[in-house]
C-alpha cells in the first residue's frame, strides 16, 4: 500500500510540473481553473513551484534528520506556490 500512495503521489506531482510548464510557455491553464486564472504566467510559476516543493517535502521528509531543513523548506516551497496560484486569480494593480 505505502509503495502505491508513493506511486500516486510522485505521478500527480509530475502532472502539476507538467500544468505549470504548459502554463509558462504556451499560457494554457486547466479546464478546471480557467474559469478563475486571471494572470496564467503566475499559475504557471506557482504550479511548478508547488510541484517541486511537494516532490522535496514528499521524498526528503521521512529523512528529516539526515537532510535537516530541506523538508521543512519543501514545504515553505508548496505553501509558496499556493500562495501565487492564489494571488493568480486576483486581478493586477491599476496602472
């Protein structure tokens, strides 16, 4: 059961790489999230970051003690790039 639970979750961390580069180069966003992405570069930058801080956090976090704060900053990056997935979907300054 552990093996499949890291199976999934190695293959949806992936996936949301994948989203995020798509994102960044060709400005495609989700069918789910079109809806609300206002600025799609943003989403992009925060789907990539969020996938690479969830693969860090995911792998590193069982080792806590030998990789020290590496996790802990797996998951500041997630959080992060929740952060500006969220700031995404809020419109830009007036100019």
């Amino acid at each position: 059961m552990h093996m499949f639970m890291v199976v999934t979750a190695a293959v949806l961390a992936t996936l949301l790489a994948l989203a995020g580069i798509a994102n960044i180069a060709y400005g495609w966003v989700p069918p789910w999230a079109r809806s609300r992405v206002l600025r799609p570069r943003l989403w992009g930058y925060g789907a990539l970051l969020g996938a690479a801080g969830f693969a860090l956090y995911m792998f590193l976090g069982p080792l806590a003690r030998a990789f020290g704060p590496l996790p802990l900053l797996g998951w500041v990056a997630f959080m992060a790039g929740l952060a500006l997935q969220w700031m995404s979907q809020r419109p830009g300054r007036a100019s």
